[in-house]
C-alpha cells in the first residue's frame, strides 16, 4: 500500500500541504543550524561537566547561528534569494 505523504504531483509541490517541497533548504538555513548545532553540543557537554560558563558559551553559539541566518538570509542567500540556485534544493 503506498502512502500519498511522499508523493509529488508534476509540479513538485506536497500533496498533504499545498507548499513547494524543500522551503528552507538554503544555504543560510544549513549555516545557522550548523552553527547551533555546535552550540548545542558545547552546552550539553559543559552541562553534563557542570561548567556554567560554558553552557553560557554554547548558548552564545546559538545565538551568534541565528544572527548568522538572518544576515546571509538578508545577504541573499536564503531561499529564493538573489544569491541562491532559487530551485529550493
């Protein structure tokens, strides 16, 4: 039995939300969550030493990956910006 979640109707958009597939696929979103996910991982780890300051650092990490993906998104690089391939993959 196939489901209809993955299906694709011939203009690529999602059947189940009516939205073009890969939005958010961008090379700003991919450096912010690279980014964060880097802060997440010094804060989890300094948590699990018991090193406060550090866990301030890793949150300061992901802080400084949301600005990141604000500033390439509005440099042109987010999706459908005018530095992108503009095909959301």
């Amino acid at each position: 039995m196939s489901s209809n979640v993955t299906a694709q109707n011939p203009e690529g958009l999602d059947p189940v939300l009516s939205e073009p597939v890969g939005h958010g696929n961008s090379v700003a979103a991919w450096t912010a969550v690279g980014i964060m996910l880097v802060g997440m991982l010094v804060g989890c780890i300094a948590f699990a030493l018991h090193a406060a300051v550090v866990v301030y650092i890793g949150i300061a990490i992901i802080v400084i990956g949301l600005i990141a993906g604000g500033v390439m998104r509005q440099a042109g690089f987010g999706v459908g910006g005018h530095r992108s391939n503009g095909n959301g993959h």
